[in-house]
C-alpha cells in the first residue's frame, strides 16, 4: 500500500476512535449513577447497585461476619417488597443467643428480638426499656393462648413504692395503677362531677362481703374477719323482710378478728343480713 493509503487509513482510524470516544461520553451522561454489578458468582462492589438471584454467606470464626458502619446514616440497613418477609432477619442457633440484639451506647440502653425467655426485651436503665406508639390504634398489645393462668401483659415492679403496670389519661388527669405499693388496684381522678376513679360496668364480688342468717330469738350475728384495722368499717343490710326490725349496728371489731351486726330487737323469725366491709383510708 502506498504512503497515500495509509494516510487515508490513518485518518480513518483517528475519526472511528474519535467517533467512539464521544459515544462513551454520551453514554456516561445518560447513564444512572449506579450500574448493575456483583451478579451471581461475582464479586460485590462497594456504592454500586449490586443484583442477584441467589443467597450471599459471609462466614467467619471472628466476632462478626459482617459489620456495617455509618457517620451520617444507618449503619445497616435491610428491605424486602415480599409479604410476611423481613427487611432484616435474625436467629441464633444457640439457646441462650439472640435473634437480633441492638444497644444504644450513648443512653446505656439495649434489646433483643427472640431471646430464651423472651420475644421482644428493652433494657433501659434511665430510660423506659420498651416503649410503644400509635398515631389511631394501641401503642403496645399484648396477646396470650395459653390455657394457664397467663397475662397477655404482666408487669413487676421490684421497689416498694413502684407498681407494676401503670396507665394514664394525660388528656383527663386519670390515672390507674396495678400492684402500687400496698394496692392490687389504685385508681386516681380529679375530684369533682366529670371524672371517675373506678367504674365497674357488670357485676363486682368482694371476698369481704356475705351473707349472714341471724337465727330466731337472736339479736345478733357474728363472723371471723382477718385483717381488720381501725380504719376498717362495715355496711350492712337486712335480706328478710320484718315488721318493725332493723340493723340497729355494724361493727368491725379488729381485736377480736372479727365483725358483728345487730338488730334492734330479737328477731321472730331467721333473719338474713348482707354485709361489705371496707376501708376508709
């Protein structure tokens, strides 16, 4: 080939490569920020989009198999588009493992999902440890199937003066209290026309009240009553109905452990009286 010819395919060449590289900057300009990488059997690469179809392990003898770390974001971070499937799963194949585990270091506070013992737990030790929120629906529920004597929500307190479950209506100024110092039940509301302390929509049985049957020719009856005090009192009232008697007294007698209701005038026939007793403070 002469020297002309190949300064024509010089030229040509030179044009061709030019041609190509403005198509790549073409193609660079209009291409997403991030590209398919890392299929199946490929490596991952860091701030691409990497896609596959099947499972990726990272395995190892050290602490974590796999870390993630952020200064501004989420340290790690899982989704799914999958009904019932989880953004991140967790499990342990050892009893006394965790599922998941999460620590706040800065408030000393901590939780686990699927523990030995427990589901879901919040340690928090100036902090609430678990805490629930709901913009139209319940903050927490609880829910149990077992045919024992289970709480779908149980809760302890280990001081004296703490109680065991607590709610409050912070619209109303109600409050309700389980297992409060010395009180199974404790129930606070503003006093005054609009507001209830306690109100009890069906039947309510007291293990301090009865029923008791004064025989005839007597003008009194008497039953033990453990734990009286001298706030202790006694509300009685007649069952049988008899011209000209009633119950002339109630009394709470914590002394002798035990309570006593009279009539005014020794009954003629027996006489049934019901009686509650309850406290005053």
């Amino acid at each position: 080939m002469d020297g002309n010819g190949s300064r024509k395919l010089g030229r040509r060449a030179l044009l061709a490569a030019g041609a190509a590289g403005v198509a790549a900057v073409a193609v660079q300009a209009v291409a997403p920020a991030s590209v398919l990488a890392g299929g199946d059997h490929e490596p991952v690469i860091q701030g691409e989009l990497n896609v596959g179809r099947l499972t990726t392990v990272v395995a190892t003898n050290g602490d974590h198999a796999l870390q993630g770390r952020s200064d501004v974001g989420d340290g790690l971070r899982g989704e799914t588009n999958a009904a019932t499937k989880s953004g991140v799963y967790g499990y342990s194949n050892h009893i006394d493992g965790y599922g998941v585990f999460g620590r706040n270091v800065g408030g000393d506070t901590s939780g686990f999902l699927g523990g030995k013992d427990q589901g879901v737990r919040g340690n928090g030790h100036a902090a609430e440890g678990v805490r629930g929120e709901s913009g139209t629906n319940y903050g927490v529920v609880g829910l149990t199937q077992s045919p024992a004597n289970k709480a779908g929500v149980i809760g302890y307190s280990l001081n004296a003066n703490g109680c065991g479950v607590r709610g409050a209506n912070t619209a109303t100024g109600t409050v309700g209290e389980l297992g409060f110092g010395g009180m199974a039940l404790y129930g606070k509301a503003p006093v005054d026309l609009n507001h209830l302390a306690l109100f009890v929509n069906g039947r309510a049985e007291f293990s301090t009240s009865g029923i008791l049957t004064i025989p005839r020719r007597r003008s009194s009856v008497s039953v033990a009553m453990p734990a009286l005090n001298p706030w202790s009192m006694v509300l009685a009232t007649l069952q049988t109905s008899s011209a000209g008697v009633y119950i002339q007294a109630a009394v709470a007698k914590p002394t002798e452990g035990k309570i006593t209701i009279y009539l005014n005038k020794t009954a003629t026939v027996a006489t049934k009286v019901a009686y509650l007793v309850l406290q005053t403070e």
